[in-house]
C-alpha cells in the first residue's frame, strides 16, 4: 500500500492531499501520524490535482508529515443476529462494555438501491400504543414517517415510548427497533441508556448513540450505520424492523458544517444544494421488497428551528416522506403529553393499514368525526376569546366542549400507557357521544348503531 506525504492543508474536520493515484469517492483512507497514531478517514471528494479527505476524529495531532494511504475499501458495516440488544457508539463500536460484534457479513454502508418495481405497497398496520399516531395519523409497515417537533419539546421521551411500544398486533413474525441518535448531550445519552434496561426493550432493539462532542463526520455515517443494520435484518433475517433515527436537524448541521469546510457555495439559510439529494439517500432506504419476508419502517424525528415549519429541514423531509406528526408547542403549555396536534399531521398510507382485517371497520369513519369536531371546536375558541362563551349556541358550546375532552382524554396519556387499536377507538367513541347524533355526519348509520355507547348497553 503506497504512502503519500503530501497534505497541503488542513481545514476543519478535512484533510487536503495532492498528487495521489487515482481514488475512489468513498474511500477509506488511513491517516499515519508522525507518533505511529493511525486515524481513519474517507474520500469526500477527488480530481485529477487533489483528494480531499473528512477524518472520523479530531484532526489534532495531523500535520503536514502525515503518512496518507487509500485502502481501497468502503466503510463496511458488520452485521450479525447477536447485534440485537446491543449499544454502539455512532461509528458502530460497541459502548455497552460488551465485546466487538462477530460479524455474518460485512455490508456496504450506502447500501444498494431498491428498484421501484421490486418495492411492494405497505398495507399492514404498526401499533405504536400512541393513540394521536394509531387512530388518527396510522403508521404502516414500510412507511417513512417523520415527527416535526421543536427545542424543549418531548420528541425524545416520544421516540422511546414508540421504541419499547410499538409491535404489529396479531403477528408472530419477529420485530426489532434500530434506534439512532445524533448529537446528542451526555445527559440525553444516559437518560436513553436507562430507559432502554429499565423497561426491557433493549432485548429487540440495536442502539447507535453519536454525543454532541463527537466528530461531525460521525454524524455523517451513523444514519448509515443504522440503516444497513436494518436492511440486514429485514431482508435477510426476515425481522420487521423500526427504525428510528433522531435528531436529523443535527444530522444536517454536521452536512452544512462540512459544506462550509470545503468552501461549498451553500443553498437555502446555508445548507448544502444537495442536502435534498442527500435526505433521500436516507429515507427512501425505508420499505418492502416483493418476494422478501421483512420490512425497514422509519420514524425520523426533526427539530424545527424556531419551530418553523417552512425551514429548508422539515420543508424538504415534507417532500420525500409520507406525512408528518406535528408535536405541539402549545399542548405542551398545556401539560398534555404527547402534545402532537392532530390538525396538521398526515400519514398519506393511512387508508392502505386501516380498516376490517387490519384494525377495526370503523377506523376511518371515527377518524374522520374525531378530526372534524376537534377542528371546529378549536375555532369556536377564537370566537370566545372575542365574543364570549356565553353568546355560544348550545350545538357550538358542545363542540367546544369536545375539543377540550378530546385534548384531555385521547391526546393525553401516560409515559408508559400502551393503548391498543381498540382501546383508542373506544375512547374516540366515548368522546363522540357528547355530540349530538345528528352530527355525526361522517360515520354510517350501521356503525353508530354498532359502536356508539347509546347502543352498545
């Protein structure tokens, strides 16, 4: 393996080399530093006068005497069944105080891509227990599903819940969660550590945590890392496998940091043009493949900065996922967890996960109602804040009360409430029955005389 000793300079997390033989983007690349230290890098990009390298760690200690040499070879992911229940750093070490994971294989971590035509359609329902997401904004198997959240809000104590909840009622098929966290703080770090062992999950779940102290580059694979794992055990084990990855507003930082390393000119508030390229790399590794037994599903969670929904980061999630579930900042106010406001999120695969079969046949209609009374009622409440609740009709009055039943009793649930399918419609159904029966418009009259509480003493 040849050496090269030409670093011109060195910016950032990035290592400039001239004159080398010809390499591949991607490449993994062993930095040899003048005391013997060897620190690992890859090929970010190349011509015919220079490579430029992104280093996995700290450029300290990396002078312009560093030995340079390309090894050929991809980052490679080993993969294997006993990864289940373990904790790995963001570059796939183990940090549980367990051994090196014995691989099966070894798997490029860019994966490969899925042919349209080989994708089959997700149609079978993911019971989270969250009954906002199940009853109202359903999550099916092989779906990308992002949750827009904002700073302070409890998107992580939701990505845990979901994490040790969600399973596919009705099934013996096995089913795993990958968990990934990027940037995170040390307290973050614990806080999931715990959680995972207190409450078992740990048993289906491999776990991939990056710290906010960790290189950016880091950043840039652990995504990756976890997605390959994924995919190895979905279409090669059979597992149903969740994914969920968190938070990938940091996940963009590190690219636009990156991007300002190499003097890109940058795209919308600083982000890299490509970053709508590079989000699709990720989401669209999410689905079903005809002929396999498995199923990758994914959960993203995003901060919104300064809760804007329009930021280049949720703006271009928005285009390549299939919806969103929007966490709230003004439930949150109001103590309610999880403050996810039903109004603005959108699962687009709901209607192929729902219905006799799948759930109950009663889903959609119940759905519906519960959407269209919960919105009138929240805009009777700017009318109240103008005009009074006393100037109210009795209909509207009860259509308020209905928003406010609805944020208390179906919004609102414990931290380690695990509602079934049932047991959320139910409840739709409880709050429903305050309404007068002749607006209940949307729902047929064979299922109210089937499901209303009137009907069912």
């Amino acid at each position: 393996m040849k050496e090269y000793r030409t670093v011109t300079k060195i910016q950032g997390p990035l290592v400039f080399v001239e004159k080398t033989e010809p390499v591949a983007y991607g490449e993994l690349v062993n930095i040899v530093q003048s005391d013997g230290k060897v620190k690992r890098g890859q090929v970010l990009d190349t011509s015919d006068e220079i490579v430029c390298v992104q280093v996995f760690e700290s450029t300290a200690g990396i002078g312009k005497d560093a030995g340079i040499r390309f090894t050929g070879e991809t980052i490679k992911m080993p993969v294997g069944r006993d990864m289940l229940g373990r904790i790995l750093s963001g570059s796939g070490k183990p940090k549980d105080g367990g051994p090196d994971i014995v691989p099966e294989k070894r798997l490029d971590i860019n994966g490969a891509a899925i042919n349209p035509y080989a994708r089959a359609s997700p149609s079978e329902f993911i019971q989270t227990g969250i009954s906002t997401i199940d009853a109202t904004n359903t999550l099916v198997r092989g779906q990308k599903l992002p949750i827009f959240s904002g700073a302070g809000l409890p998107h992580n104590e939701i990505a845990l819940q979901i994490a040790r909840q969600a399973k596919v009622p009705g099934s013996s098929e096995e089913f795993a969660v990958v968990f990934a966290a990027m940037g995170i703080t040390k307290e973050e770090e614990n806080q999931f550590m715990a959680d995972f062992e207190r409450t078992g999950a740990l048993e289906h779940a491999v776990v991939f945590l990056n710290l906010a102290d960790d290189p950016a580059v880091e950043r840039f694979i652990t995504p990756r890392l976890a997605l390959t794992t994924a995919e190895y055990l979905a279409f090669e084990l059979g597992f149903h496998v969740l994914v969920i990855l968190t938070d990938m507003t940091n996940y963009c930082e590190a690219l636009r940091q990156i991007g300002a390393a190499r003097e890109e000119v940058p795209g919308r508030r600083g982000y890299p043009g490509y970053m709508y390229t590079d989000l699709a790399s990720l989401y669209e590794r999410a689905g079903i493949i005809k002929g396999k037994k498995g199923s990758v599903t994914q959960l993203s969670i995003l901060t919104m900065p300064g809760d804007d929904i329009t930021h280049p980061i949720p703006d271009l999630s928005g285009y390549i996922t299939e919806g969103q579930i929007v966490v709230n900042r003004e439930l949150h106010r109001k103590g309610i967890y999880p403050p996810i406001n039903v109004m603005p999120s959108l699962s687009r695969l709901m209607n192929l996960g729902i219905g006799p079969g799948k759930t109950r046949e009663d889903h959609k209609k119940v759905s519906d109602q519960m959407y269209a009374g919960y919105a009138e009622g929240v805009d009777l409440r700017g009318l109240v804040a103008i005009v009074g609740k006393d100037a109210l009709s009795e209909r509207d009055q009860r259509f308020l009360e209905f928003a406010d039943a609805f944020e208390d009793k179906f919004v609102r649930q414990g931290h380690d409430e695990d509602r079934s399918i049932a047991d959320s419609l139910d409840i739709g159904w409880q709050l429903l029955s305050a309404l007068p029966e002749e607006q209940l418009t949307r729902i047929d009259r064979d299922l109210i005389q089937k499901y209303h509480p009137k009907y069912r003493k």
